[in-house]
C-alpha cells in the first residue's frame, strides 16, 4: 500500500484539484512501482492529450491564447520525462557499481 505521504509528495506537485487524478489512481501507480517523477511524467501526457484540440481566440478586442496550455503541459511532460531518465541513469550506474564492488575468490588450504 502506499504511503500517504508519497501521494501527498505527487499532489504538491500538481496543479489544483485533479478531478480524475484522486489518491486512489496516485496510489495505484506508486503501488505498481511507479516514482513520483514518473507518475507526473504520466500525468502531464495525460494533461497534454487532453490540452491539445485547445485553439486561440481572438474576439471582440480580446485575445486568449489556449494553445498555450498545451505548449505548457507539453514542457512540464518533456521536463519529468528528463528527471525519469536522469534517476534511471543514476540507479543503472549505482547497479553497475555496486556489481564492480562484488568480487568472488577461490578459498585454499595450504
């Protein structure tokens, strides 16, 4: 089960409320063995495919720029994208490391 503060952790890191994005869904991810980085890494995908039909408006001397919204969500996805392969390569060089310290001898009797 997921500690409460691991999903509190994933929530800070949120913007707002997240109406589908509940405790239940946070600790089913971290449950199946997902970081935190890797669970907003899917959460601003998740953001962005939704974002992505947004078009800008320009009316009556009034301008809103809704693609933004996507371009945003976008770079917040590409930026944990980056975190995740950053912790990756750091755990595959500890793996690696840890392997080099392991050293097996043959024992003989004189």
């Amino acid at each position: 089960m997921a500690e409460s503060m691991d999903v509190e952790a994933v929530k800070d890191l949120m913007p707002g409320e997240e109406d589908d994005w509940d405790d239940g869904k946070i600790s089913g991810y971290l449950d199946a063995g997902k970081t935190i980085p890797q669970i907003l890494q899917l959460f601003w995908e998740s953001k962005a495919s939704k974002l992505h039909s947004m078009i800008d408006i320009s009316e009556s001397g009034s301008s809103r720029s809704m693609s933004r919204l996507y371009d945003n969500a976008m770079k917040l996805a590409e930026y944990w994208a980056a975190r995740v392969a950053k912790d990756e390569e750091k755990e595959k060089e500890e793996q690696e490391e840890e392997e080099r310290r392991i050293s097996f001898n043959r024992i003989t009797r004189v």
